[in-house]
C-alpha cells in the first residue's frame, strides 16, 4: 500500500531544524518552502553529520494557501508562535494539520487561540543541528523523534495522522507515535531545564555536565521538575528523569546547547518556556523550586545584558 506524502510542507522560519527537516524533505522528494522572517536569512545549505554538503535548491516560493494535503510546519521558539500562527489563520484549508516542534511548553495552547479548529500535532525531537552562519546549517547529531496529537484536537479529519507521521518519518526520521505526547513533552522538558541553563551559565558543551560538580544540580532541578509534573498529573519518578538526562547528555556531549548559543549570538532564550513554565506551574500548584528559580532569574539577568 502506497504511503500518504503531503503535496507540500511549508516551514515558518529558517532555524536550525526547520532547515534540517528541509533537506531531508528534499532528499525524499517531498516539495518543501522555508518561510523566513528575513528572506536575507534564509537557509541555502546543510552540511550532513558525516560532513557532506546539500544546497537546498528545491525550496518552492511560499504558498500563499495551504489545502488539505498540505502540512505547515511551525519549528520556531515558543514566544514566537502565535505571531507566527497568526499570520496563516486565513491561509489554511479547516483540514490543513499543523506541527509544532519546538523546546519548551506552552506552545500549543499559544497557537490553539489563534487556530481554534485546526488540527494540531505535536513533537519533540533529540536531533541536534546548529545554524552556523545566515546561510548554512549543522547537522551536529542524529537523534529520535516523538510525535501525537495535540489533547484537545477535535476528531482528525481522515487520514491527517498518517499524513503527519509519514512525513515526519521521512524528515525527522526515526519517528515514533505517542498517544500520549504530554509525557514525552515533559520528559523533554526536564532534560531541556537541566542542560540548557546549565550549559549557557557556564559557558560549556553539553558534555562538561557529566563532570562530578554538577550531579547535586542535576538531581535538583530532576526532583523539583517530577514534583511539578507529579502534580500536573504526570508520573514521571524523579530517578527516570536523571536517567533520560545522563543519557542525552552523553549523546550530545560534544554539541552547544540551543540557549547556550542563544546567549552566545544575543538572541532571546526559551528560558521562559522551559525553567519558566516549571516556575509557572509550580506556583498553581503550590511548589517551591528554589533550584529552577535561581536557573530561571540567573538566565535571564545574562539576556538583560544585551537586551
């Protein structure tokens, strides 16, 4: 049985993933556009892993609307997703899906009130890639890919789950389906408000965290972080975070973080959507995350600097 594959995918933005999903969208044949904010930005090259060099010459003109066998992409930070969502609310046919892929939380419910009744899909993914320059793009580690549907979607029209994880497949490959995507997007949650921080406040590759100094850290931030998801109804024992932690530290041991070359290059952090949002719903619960906080205040103290 043949797979669904969408007529095209259209990716808001130029960043780092977006333009990794548009090199393999083109090494697989699927019609692609990267939507810049500043066309002067947009992505033209990916440098592979193993180093080879792809020009990204099938990138079509940006659609100005999107159908049902279409998919549009919204790979950006989470302060800049409801602009972004915005600008396609009357762009989009009702059965158009829409993917989130971003660090953090809080996204989806940002792009639900701007797209009420679209469907949307959700993921998180460990793949790293860097943009090294306005033009080019790092592929600096594989990694997995979870996807599922955003929790209040309404019933899919037919065939959009398909479409969506065919696609991702094939752009984010390897991809696995979670019924539950909130659990996945927690889990990525802790291990993004250990490294993140921690690697942009001390100047370090993700790898520097393995060293013995900063085990008493991680362990808090685990403890505060599955104490908040506990009572956001998430079961997630503090012992399986640290694990899933330690694990991609080690994957990733000779990558920069995405908020460590955000501070790097002056650029707004996802600080707000990640310690932040810990912060934000320990508060509703009553939770005190002393550890997280300190993160929290001491990032964006360094973001004021240039700010």
């Amino acid at each position: 049985m043949t797979q669904p594959l969408p007529s095209r995918i259209q990716i808001i933005g130029s960043g780092a993933i977006g333009s990794l999903m548009a090199a393999n969208a083109q090494r697989n044949g699927i019609p692609y556009s990267l939507c810049p904010r500043d066309p002067a930005r947009l992505t033209q090259r990916l440098i592979t892993y193993s180093g080879q060099s792809i020009l990204l010459s099938g990138n079509m003109p940006v659609a100005d609307q999107l159908g049902a066998r279409d998919i549009l992409v919204l790979p950006v930070k989470v302060h800049q997703l409801a602009q972004a969502a915005k600008q396609w609310q009357t762009r989009l046919s009702p059965q158009t899906p829409v993917l989130l892929i971003h660090n953090g939380m809080g996204g989806f419910e940002a792009v639900r009130k701007e797209l009420p009744k679209q469907s949307l899909y959700l993921a998180t993914t460990s793949h790293g890639a860097i943009k090294i320059n306005h033009h080019e793009v790092k592929h600096t580690g594989f990694g997995r890919t979870v996807l599922g549907e955003a929790p209040d979607n309404r019933d899919s029209h037919s065939g959009q789950s398909e479409l969506v994880l065919e696609t991702l497949s094939r752009c984010l490959q390897p991809v696995t389906w979670q019924q539950d995507i909130m659990k996945g997007l927690w889990l990525k949650l802790a291990v993004n408000a250990v490294i993140n921080p921690l690697t942009a406040i001390h100047n370090v590759k993700n790898g520097e965290l393995e060293k013995a100094n900063f085990k008493g850290q991680i362990s808090d931030i685990c403890h505060e972080t599955a104490a908040v998801a506990q009572a956001c109804g998430m079961d997630l024992p503090p012992a399986l975070l640290e694990e899933n932690v330690q694990q991609v530290i080690g994957k990733t041991a000779a990558n920069y973080s995405s908020m460590h070359q955000d501070i790097w290059h002056h650029r707004v952090t996802e600080i707000a959507a990640i310690n932040g949002y810990i912060l934000q719903q320990a508060e509703k619960k009553g939770i005190d995350v002393p550890v997280n906080t300190f993160l929290y205040n001491k990032v964006k103290s360094m973001e004021s600097r240039y700010s």
